[in-house]
C-alpha cells in the first residue's frame, strides 16, 4: 500500500507469506520517515537532499526489527531476523560452491551513494547483484557500532547518527563517507583494514551463527487479536 503523509509518500508493505518481515519492513519505512522529518526541521523546514547509503538502510533495518506481541506492542531489540535469515542461506549455498560470503570491503560500504553503485560494485566484482547483501550487511554494520564488542563505538555511532541527521543542504554528496572518516578516526587504509577485520570477525563468528530461537516468537497473525475491536471507518465528507 501506499499513503501520502504531508505530502511525502510511505510505502506499507503487505507480506502475507512473512510476517515478520512485514512488521520490520513497516517499522524500518517509519523510521525513514522519522528520518527525513529531523532533517528537514533541522534544516528549518529547507529541502532534503540525502543520497541513500549504508546508514540510510542499515539504521532503519536495526531500529525495524522487533517483536510484536499479541495486543500490538512492540519490543525493540536489534536483531534483524530475516535478514540473518537470508545471510545464514547466502553462506550455505557458498560454502556447497567452496566459496565465501560476498562481503563488501568497510571502506566501500560507507562511500556508497544510491542502489546503483551498489549493484555497479558487485556485478565488477561479484558478477552478481548485490542489494540484499547491502541491506543485510548495513543492518549487520550498524548493529556492530552500536551494540558489539561491549559497545566500543556506541559514543562514536552516535555522534554519526547526529550527523546525518543534520546533513548540509548543500555539499551532500560525500557527506556521509567524510563524516565517519572524521567520526571514527580513520586516517589510513590501515585503519580501514583494521575496523573491517574487526567488523568480518564478529559478522562471520556472532552474529550469522546466532540462534534465532533467541531472538523471541514470531509475531501474530492478523487475526490474532484479542479483544480487537475495529475502528469506524473515516467519512471523507465531514
């Protein structure tokens, strides 16, 4: 589905074979909203001009995965399931081929500007597509800065969170890369090697190999809602 809001349009997703997905795909185009709104009050109601990048999708993958309980809470905690899902399916098949998950290079991660790069990355050298790794692998890299290694770089994700959230109206391309350059102190290749050999570790040792039992139920179905009463629909003439 799809509704205007202010005149900025929300894609709702209705995933009737995946619930859970549905319900992270909702929360995770809820948080982009949130996003562009912080943006624009930031930049006194101005023009946005972002160009989408591994935190655009990875922040948005993490705060969407959640827990939905029967009377529609829902609990926050991180863990992307169907994204590990699909990661845990992308290392068996490559491991029945003898080889390893595509993962991109850190450094090639956060300098990427729009899904086109992405794809024109992986298809030079992968020869494959390479969004769902960028979606899995955002959400992956945004969990590890803000919650691994008893949260080394929380302080500094945050700070990077501040900065995207008051992105220039001008001078936006390059932005988001010069940042968490800045932000996390990168001043050579090494330490790029370094912050990825870090990131591969825990990607390929902790997160992938997690238990999704763990993670909590998978949500209800629609018709599961007791004591659901539904809302009197809207008259567009009053």
């Amino acid at each position: 589905g799809r509704i205007e809001q202010q005149g900025s349009p929300i894609d709702l997703y209705d995933e009737p074979d995946n619930r859970e997905f549905e319900i992270n795909k909702n929360v995770h185009e809820g948080t982009h909203q949130l996003e562009h709104w912080f943006q624009k009050q930031k930049r006194e109601w101005g023009p946005t001009s972002v160009p989408q990048s591994f935190f655009g999708e990875g922040f948005a993958e993490y705060i969407g995965s959640v827990n939905l309980a029967k009377d529609r809470s829902l609990t926050f905690h991180g863990i992307n399931r169907p994204r590990l899902e699909f990661l845990k399916s992308v290392d068996a098949q490559m491991k029945q081929q003898n080889r390893k998950l595509p993962i991109f290079p850190t450094k090639v991660l956060v300098g990427f500007e729009g899904y086109g790069a992405v794809d024109q990355w992986a298809m030079e050298n992968w020869k494959m597509q390479g969004l769902g790794i960028f979606y899995a692998q955002s959400w992956a890299f945004v969990y590890f800065l803000n919650e691994a290694l008893n949260k080394k770089y929380q302080t500094k994700f945050k700070g990077y969170l501040d900065d995207m959230l008051n992105h220039p109206r001008e001078g936006a391309q390059g932005y988001a890369f010069e940042r968490f350059k800045q932000r996390f102190g990168l001043k050579s290749e090494d330490d790029w090697k370094k912050l990825h050999a870090e990131f591969e570790k825990y990607y390929l040792e902790t997160l992938i190999p997690m238990d999704l039992s763990k993670v909590g139920d998978q949500p209800p179905t629609r018709e599961d809602w007791p004591g659901y009463v539904p809302v009197e629909p809207v008259d567009p003439t009053k």
